[in-house]
C-alpha cells in the first residue's frame, strides 16, 4: 500500500536545469519532495548532486511521449501518495527555421517538411501533462492541486525568428484560460508564465555575451512567480509576465460587443444540447 508523504510533492519537467532547476532549489529549502523530470540523464546526475538532498528524485521523462509522462507520474504517485503541484516547464525552441531552405530542398521541386518536435514538446506535451496532474490531483488524500505552465512572452509578442515556439507559447495561454474554471471545480488551479529573456539552456550560448545584461531577467523572478502562484489559492487561470525584477499580469482581451461576450461566457447549455445531439446521432461519444 503506498505510504501518503506529510510533506508536499513536486513533479518538475525540464527540471534539470535552468528555470525548472532554480524552482527545485526553492522547493527542496521548504520541505518539499521534488521529482526531476528531465530527458538528459547526465544533466539530471548533475542537478540531483547540486540540490544534495534526499528530498529530490530524477525520473528520466520524454515530455513528448505519452507513455512516458504517465510513468513519471505513476511512479511519484505510488512512492508519495500524493501530487501538490506539477510545473509544465520543459520546452526547446524551434530548432530548424521554417525560412531556411537546405541544399537537399533547393534541388528538389517539392519543400522538405518542416520540423515540428517544438509542437510535440511544447504544447503537446504540456497537454499530456495537465491531464495526467489533473488526474492525480483529483485523487490527492485532499483533492485538489496547482499547475503551472510556462509560456514566454514570445506568447504575447511576435517572434519571427522562432514562429512554431511563439506559437506553442501563445497556444499555452489561451489553453490555461480555457481549462482553468473547469479544474477549479476539483481544486486544481491552473496558470501560467511568461519569462522574458532568462538564461536557460534553451538559448545557444552565454546570453551576457550578446545581450545587454539590463534586459536580461534573473532565474529569480520566476521562481517568485511560481511562489505567487503555489500560495495565492484565489489565483486560476492567471498569466503573468515576468520581466526583469517585475510580475505583469495580462488579462485576455476585452469583448468587442454583448454577443461576443455571452458567446463565451454563457453559450454552455448551446453547446452541450449541440453535442448531445450530435453524439446521438454517432451512437454515442467515440
């Protein structure tokens, strides 16, 4: 029978480094049980040996993969009893430019398809994710929960040198706004944030080495961030951008009339007479 842990549990993607590792830190010097899980097995030896404690684990986890993500929280579930809060933080950029052409394509008469492990990590897996915290979070000794997703602020702004990775970013917003009061049902608060320039493995390099160091935001303002959100049991589908030493939180556009505004807000009951029908029709839901 799994023994039911006093003090709280952490699942951490990405957390072998960078944001996800400045977060562990902070856990592990409140009492929490961190679980890393990071597709770099090196790089996890290395961040468990940097935090120097027993209160964190590494789970060697492919975000991508859904089969992977359910170990990883089968597993933290079976060894503490519970699961408190779950940071969708693992995300790589887009890799290979959808601009660029290589010799190979320039020969042909018919483009290369473009690389889309971006979308696979960095929404899909987020999504994978979410559910699967939803899931355990529902069955906690005390049901209920936090998750936190990050997003960018390459979410809120145009970023044309990496589209696919602005676009997983933006899609993460409007994801957490839209899942956020149906969670809340169980407990589960579901937010988001969107770091600026933080130095992560992400980026190619020593930023100080190409940026101006004063638009470069610390490690430290998203981990006050995350605290914000771990604390604060009134904020749900939340936002936060996070820049240099400050927290914005950005709130969805305004409704440019009624309709739009009921569409949203009060069309529910339309739209689940709408399915009802519909999946009568089909012989029930697939």
């Amino acid at each position: 029978m799994t023994q039911v842990t006093e003090s709280r549990v952490a699942i951490i993607t990405g957390g072998a480094s960078g944001i996800g590792l400045a977060l562990a830190t902070d856990l592990v010097s409140k009492n929490w049980h961190i679980v890393i899980a990071d597709i770099n097995p090196l790089s996890g030896a290395t961040a468990l040996k940097s935090l120097s404690t027993p209160l964190a684990t590494f789970h060697l986890t492919d975000v991508s993969s859904w089969d992977s993500q359910l170990s990883l929280f089968q597993t933290t579930f079976s060894k503490f009893g519970r699961i408190d809060f779950f940071a969708a933080n693992a995300g790589i950029d887009d890799v290979k430019s959808i601009y660029e052409e290589t010799e190979e394509e320039k020969e042909k008469v018919t483009p290369g398809k473009p690389f889309l492990k971006v979308i696979d990590v960095d929404f899909i897996g987020v999504v994978y994710g979410v559910k699967l915290a939803g899931w355990y979070m529902r069955r906690n000794p005390r049901k209920g929960g936090c998750v936190v997703l990050t997003s960018s602020a390459a979410g809120l702004y145009p970023m044309s040198t990496n589209p696919l990775y602005a676009g997983c970013k933006a899609a993460l917003i409007n994801f957490t706004r839209s899942v956020a009061s149906t969670y809340l049902q169980d407990n589960i608060r579901v937010n988001a944030i969107c770091p600026a320039l933080v130095p992560t493995a992400i980026f190619p390099g020593d930023l100080k080495d190409f940026f101006p160091e004063e638009h470069i935001t610390p490690v430290s303002t998203i981990v006050a961030a995350y605290d914000k959100f771990i604390t604060d049991d009134k904020l749900a589908g939340k936002v936060v951008e996070c820049s240099q030493g400050n927290h914005f939180f950005r709130e969805q556009v305004g409704y440019p009339s009624e309709s739009q505004r009921w569409m949203n807000e009060e069309s529910g009951e339309c739209w689940a007479r709408a399915y009802d029908v519909y999946f009568a029709k089909k012989g029930g839901k697939a």
